[in-house]
C-alpha cells in the first residue's frame, strides 16, 4: 500500500437518502444491500489469529486501605476462535457482554488472565511489551467512540504520523506525505493535515481513525464496534470503506458490533456473546438461516431487516426480559438461563458446551434446536453424563467435549442424537 | 451531517463528502486553545480583567528598572515632609506632583516608588511559589494517577496530611527555625532573601495539593480514553503516553489553576506579612505596606486605602481572569 490508491469514483447515489429526512430514510440493511458483495465463507482459509480459551478477569478489590481482592469480573471466561488470512470474524452481543474487553485482550491492550492468542507462532499473551512493539504493525485496532478515539490537542497530521514515527516507517521528510495519502484512502480531504479533530463530523472522525489503524500496514484490524455512532445513512459509507480496503490490502477483520445487523455484510463468520462466551459460532449462512441458540434468535428477531431476510417477517419480536446479569456473579449453569423462554432444571445446574452441531455450527445450549422447533428433552444430558433434569447419571459415560478455535469434521447431529461424519 | 452521499473510495467523492460536511472549508484550521482564545475575545469582563493583570505585570517588570535609572527610590526617607508626630504635612496624605500617591507617614518614603516596587516584591513572590506548586502538584499528580497502587495511596495521604495542616499557625511557630534552616541550607543572605525565601518554600510546599488532585483525576479519567488506547496499541513508549497524549489535555486546569493560585499566594503574603512572617521594611512588599499603613488608618486614611486597593485589584483581576479562562476553555462547564 505504498501508492495511493485508485478506485473508480462511483456516481453520488444520491437518491438513497433523501435529505434531511435521515430519521424515515433506509435503513442500513437497505443501504448495504445497493453496495454491499459479502465475502464468502472460507472454511479452508489459514488462520492469522487463533483465540484459544481466552480468559480477562479484573480483581474486584474491597474499598479501603488494604484492598483486598474480593472477586473477579469475569468480563471474558474461555472464548476461542480463529480468524482466517483476509477475511473476517464477526464478534456480537449485547452492550456489557465483554466484546470491547475481548478485542482489547486480543489486541494486547490489556493482559488476559488466560488463555492464548497465537498470531504466526508466537502467543501474544506470553509476551511482555516490548516483545510485543514490532507485532503492533500487524496487529490494530479501531476504537468505538470517534470521540475519544482521536486526541483533540493533536492534529489529523500528529495523530495519523504518530504511529509512522514510532515504527519507523517512512523516513521523516516523508511523514507528511504518508499522512496524506493515507487520508486519501480514507476518502478525507488530504489538505486537511493540519486541523484539529473537534472540525471533523463522527463519520469523519471515524475515517481518521482507520487511517491511522492503517498506517502500520497491519494484516488484522480489530473494529470495536465502528459504526454503533455514527448515522445510519454514515454507517454504510464507513462498513464500504472498511470492506473496500479489506479486500485492497487484504487486512483480517475481528469485527464487533452489538446487532446482527452490521456484521450481516461484514463477516463470513459470526460468533454471538453472551455475559463473557461464545454461545453460538457459525457461517452467516446457517447463523441467519437456522440459529439454534435462543439467544441469537431473540437478537435476530429484534434486528427488523434481518428477521424479514432470515425469517420471511413471520415471527413476531422475542422479547429479553431483564437485564444482563453481573459478570462478577454470573447465574450457574447456564448464564442466559435468567432471561432464557427456554430455561429448565438442567440449565441451572450444568453448563451447556459449546458443541459443534454442524460443518461450521457451534452452540452452547442444552435445548439448542431451531426457532419453534426445539427438542423437549436436554441433548446435551447423555454427552455430560446427567439425567434430563441434570443430576449426574452413575450409568452415563460422559463424552469428552473439547472447545477448539476451529471447527472439526466431526459433529453431533442434533435430530439423530449422535456424533456424525460425513 | 446530512451525509446525502452514498459515497465510495476516492479522490472526488471524497473531496464532495468533506465540502458538505466539514464546518467551513474557507476558515484556517483552529486547535482547541485557538477557540478557546476565540471565546475569550468574545468575553468583555475578562478581556477588562486581563489588561489590569497586564498591567499589573507591566508595573513588577519594570520596577527594578525604574529604580535602577533612578525615577524612583522607594527606600529614601523625606522628614522633612512630615510633622512632628510622623503625619504628612501636606493635605491628602501628601499628595503632589513629586508625589502622587503621597508619602508614608512615619518615614516620608515616597507611596507610589514603595507600591510599585512592592508590586514586583510580591507578584515575584507569589510567582515563585506558584511555579513550585504547580511543578510539585503536576508531576505528583501525573506520577499518582499513572502508577496507582501504593504510590498512589502514599501521596493521597501525603496531601491529606497536607490539607489538615495548619498552615498558618505552623508558619508562625516554625518561623524562627524555619529561617535558620533556610539559611543553612540554601546559602541565602541572613535578613529579607532568607525571609522570602521561607514563604516562597512554605507556600509552595504547602500550595500544591489542589492541582495534584486535579491533575491525578483528569489522568485517571484520561488514561481510559480511547485515543491513549489507540497509542497505547501504536507502541508508545509510557513516557509518550503521559507526556505528548495526556499532559497537553491537562493546560485547561493548568492555566486555570496557576491564575487562581497568584492571587491567593499575593493575599497569603499579605496576610503573613501583617503575621510578622516574611520580608519587613524597608524592603517594600504589598503585605508590609499594608501592614504598615493599618497603624495610620484613622490618621492618614488615602496611604490606608491605597495598599489594600492595590491588593484587593490584583486579587479581584487575576480571580476573574482564571474564572474567563476556565469558561473559555471549557464552553459546555457553565450557563
Ligand atoms: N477495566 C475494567 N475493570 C473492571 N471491570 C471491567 C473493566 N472493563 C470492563 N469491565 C466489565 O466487563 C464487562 C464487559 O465490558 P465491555 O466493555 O467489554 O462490554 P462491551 O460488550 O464492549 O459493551 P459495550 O457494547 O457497552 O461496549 C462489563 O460488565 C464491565 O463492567
Ligand atoms: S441452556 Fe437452557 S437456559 Fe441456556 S440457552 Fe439453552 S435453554 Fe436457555
Ligand atoms: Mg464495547
């Protein structure tokens, strides 16, 4: 990405937004629809990062001179997954869920208290901050709120150069010229080095920021919710942008959001949160299409594009009652059980495994089973080795189930109750 | 933004995008400080406020000046020009074209040489002792918000310690050994340097819990903003981290607190002075010609008032510029 790049200039569509009338324009799953070529899932691609079991407690310490540690919010507790060369994982849940603390312990913002993160063949949990500094470029990161993101003191010019100048990457009489190119990928004006982040709309902001997560040439991006500011009609233009130079400079994508509707255009692959887990992994095919976790069918049912697409617009919106328990003392079993139209005895007492239930489908619920078509017995109780309400069995042997960042050419089949291989 | 166009890459689009969206593309580019400057330009009772503290400075600047050409004496005692109980003989307190302000009662000494040399006395004072309050509170401050854990909880209670002092009542007991002590140590002339060198030092030491205080929060507060993140995931080095993201967005409360800090510093002056703490006559400082001239209040009131005006401007000029200050740099912080 040494040359500034070139694309064919598109008409202004300007019709896809009438003006000043924002609030009754298209929504974002129309204005994605005109633009939008998603990616394809890939299950052979290889992988660039492998999340394997990631664990980011913080201590909860007692008020007080000593400060004891009292607990732990277990803001992140055991996800894995693999994102593959140049294409993209979608990360989605509800606000507090620790998506944002995820992409932070990935990236090396914070230290995970377990687990791995292998980016090549060295586990970036392991490695002190120093070690870590010529990984930096390979690995960034967008922020959520273009607000924050940019420091207001500095200009467009400091804050796009500093990471060119921390790395070294360009000789310094080239700075300014790097910066301006850069803003010219982005679409900014690139004679605007020289002003100040507060004369910049949220959009606009939003594409500083990537320039500046572009400038170190990195091969994965982690986009902390990109869009969940920004308008609606300025959300499209940003996910564009961000698809656009995905495929130019082949970049991987850990891609967070809070609705399925973002990703939807984003990712061939989407993993659903839930209070700190993965409770269902797939290829947006089959995520969309045939969700099996009662969490992600309520999250689909309430993002209104994507019920008509994934549904036909029959199903009415299920509602969550509640609120996200407390990472600090999540509900036993289950964590969704509090909120869960589903829950049983069986829930409260055995955590359900993330079990793989289809070539590139994971799920972690004891009734995992399509909308209005769930098992009425636990399908989870013979492998566990408990009876249907979740006591232990002493005639069962449980069935080792392992949680693997990648999907295994084994899996259980939900309807015939039994490991298959195809 | 109305964002009307469903844009994509590239060099025209892109420029279209910025020309309806950016504020103005005509006005040059403005930092934060420049707005703020732009509101402050706007604002009348601290534009009004800041001439006075020019003013003011103006006078402290060029004071030794004026003494060194020899316009003014502020040491030179006139006798002749008071009556046999020390009182001017002239009506006004002495007022005349020789001296304007009048005289000091008691010694002659001409009012308005001793009121603006004293203004440099105590601005430089009040300076000194700013400048090693505001250095001691910034650095702690950044060194407890950035390091947290023990270090934080021993400056939090140092500053606590500091705030439950009685900070008057120890200047005063501790004067004579604290004089003593500043002498020893740092080499100063026995007599006026040494004393102003202890209230410069005690009200440094004792005057920068405030800012500390302020500058660990706004750390606190900015460490967990994205864009220290973003530098944070950039590979800064800590020291990039506090010192070129972090300390530039700490100059509000900075400014703010450095202009609201010299007045403070001029009345504490003040206060000791008429205490017996600090520099004494002939050396003139605004404290020891107010204390002096309360003994004539009744007598010769013009040389009563023109002391504690002097004080009361500078006080009032430098309170309302701080207040302008933090208005402007922070537009949404008051109605
Ligand atoms: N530094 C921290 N110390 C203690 N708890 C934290 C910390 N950071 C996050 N948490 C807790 O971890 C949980 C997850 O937070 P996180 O910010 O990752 O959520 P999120 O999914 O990104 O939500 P949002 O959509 O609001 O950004 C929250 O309960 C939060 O309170
Ligand atoms: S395991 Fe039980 S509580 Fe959890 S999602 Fe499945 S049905 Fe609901
Ligand atoms: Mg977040």
């Amino acid at each position: 990405m040494a040359e500034p790049h070139e694309s064919q200039t598109e008409p202004a569509a300007d019709n896809t937004v009438p003006a000043g009338d924002v609030a009754a324009g298209p929504s974002l799953e129309e204005l994605l629809k005109q633009s939008n070529k998603p990616a394809k899932f890939d299950p052979d691609a290889p992988s660039i990062l492998t999340v394997d079991n990631l664990e980011m407690y913080f201590p909860v310490r007692s008020t007080g001179v000593i400060r004891r540690k009292i607990g732990d919010v277990k803001a992140v507790d055991g996800i894995s997954l693999s994102i593959p060369r140049g294409g993209s994982v979608g990360l989605v849940g509800e606000s507090g869920c620790g998506k944002s603390t995820a992409g932070r312990a990935i990236t090396r913002l914070y230290k995970p208290t377990g687990g791995s993160v292998k980016f090549g063949d060295r586990d970036l949990v392991q490695l002190s901050n120093r070690e870590l500094k010529p990984l930096r470029r390979d690995v960034q990161m967008i922020f959520q709120d273009p607000y924050s993101s940019l420091n207001p003191r500095h200009s467009v010019g400091a804050i796009i150069g500093a990471p060119l100048r921390i790395h070294n990457m360009v000789p310094k009489n080239q700075t300014l010229k790097r910066v301006q190119e850069l803003l010219e990928v982005v679409g900014l004006n690139p004679e605007h080095y020289n002003r100040y982040p507060n004369e910049f709309s949220g959009g606009q902001r939003q594409r500083i920021g990537i320039a500046r997560s572009l400038a170190l040439q990195p091969k994965l991006i982690v986009a902390d919710e990109p869009v969940s500011a920004l308008d609606v009609s300025i959300q499209a233009q940003v996910i564009n942008l961000l698809q656009d130079l995905q495929k130019e400079f082949d970049i991987a994508f850990l891609f967070i959001a809070h609705d399925l509707a973002v990703v939807r255009h984003f990712c061939p692959q989407i993993a659903v949160m839930y209070l700190g887990k993965i409770v269902e992994i797939a290829d947006r095919e089959t995520l969309y299409s045939r969700p099996n976790h009662p969490y992600t069918q309520a999250l689909l049912s309430a993002a209104p594009d994507v019920k008509q697409a994934a549904i036909g617009g029959r199903r009415e919106r299920i509602r969550l009652t509640g609120e996200v328990p407390s990472p600090i003392n999540p509900p036993s079993g289950c964590r969704f059980r509090t909120r869960c139209p589903l829950a049983r005895e069986i829930c409260a007492k055995v955590e359900p495994p993330l079990m793989q239930i289809g070539p590139h489908h994971k799920v972690a619920c004891h009734f995992a089973g399509e909308l209005g078509n769930q098992p009425h017995d636990p399908v989870t109780a013979r492998m566990l080795g408990v009876d249907n309400s979740g006591n232990p069995d002493p005639g069962a042997t449980p069935t080792q189930i392992e949680d693997s960042p990648e999907f295994s050419d084994v899996w259980f089949d939900l309807k015939e109750r039994r490991t298959v291989k195809p | 933004m109305s964002g009307s166009t469903g844009q994509k890459l590239g060099g025209e689009t892109a420029q279209a995008v910025v020309d309806t969206a950016a504020p103005s593309t005509e006005v040059a580019s403005k930092s934060p400080m420049q707005l703020a400057a732009g509101r402050l330009r706007k604002d009348k009772l601290t534009l009004v406020s800041l001439v006075v503290v020019l003013l003011f400075v103006l006078a402290a600047i060029t004071a030794p000046l004026a003494v060194h050409f020899g316009w003014i004496d502020p040491l030179k005692s006139a006798l002749n020009l008071t009556d046999e109980f020390g009182r001017p003989k002239d009506k006004w307190g002495g007022m005349s074209m020789d001296h304007p302000l009048g005289i000091e009662p008691g010694t002659g000494r001409d009012t308005m040489a001793r009121l603006w040399s004293g203004v440099a006395f105590s601005l430089f004072i009040a300076l000194s002792a700013t400048m090693i309050a505001m250095v001691l509170g910034v650095v702690l401050g950044i060194v407890s918000g950035a390091a947290g854990g023990w270090i934080d909880a021993i400056i939090g209670r140092v500053i606590d310690l500091t705030l439950a002092f009685p900070l008057t009542l120890m200047l005063l007991a501790l004067a004579s050994t604290g004089l003593i002590m500043v002498e020893k140590y740092l080499h100063t002339p026995k007599g006026n340097p040494t004393a102003a060198v202890y209230v410069i030092v005690v009200l440094g030491l004792f005057g920068w819990t405030g800012i500390a205080r302020i500058v660990r929060g706004q750390v606190l507060s900015l460490r967990e903003r994205e864009f220290v993140h973003a530098s944070t995931m950039m590979g800064a080095s800590k020291f990039r981290l506090y010192f070129r993201e972090i300390l530039p967005n700490l100059w509000a409360p900075i400014l703010v607190t450095f202009t609201l800090m010299m007045p403070a510093f001029v009345s504490a002056e003040a206060a000791l002075a008429y205490l017996g703490v600090g520099v004494n006559a002939p050396t003139p400082t605004l404290g020891n010609i107010l204390n002096e001239s309360i003994s004539y209040a009744d007598v010769v009131p013009t040389f009563f008032f023109i002391p504690g005006f002097t004080i009361a401007a500078i006080v009032v000029s430098f309170n309302l510029l701080g207040d302008g200050i933090r208005d402007a740099l922070d537009p949404k912080g008051h109605q």
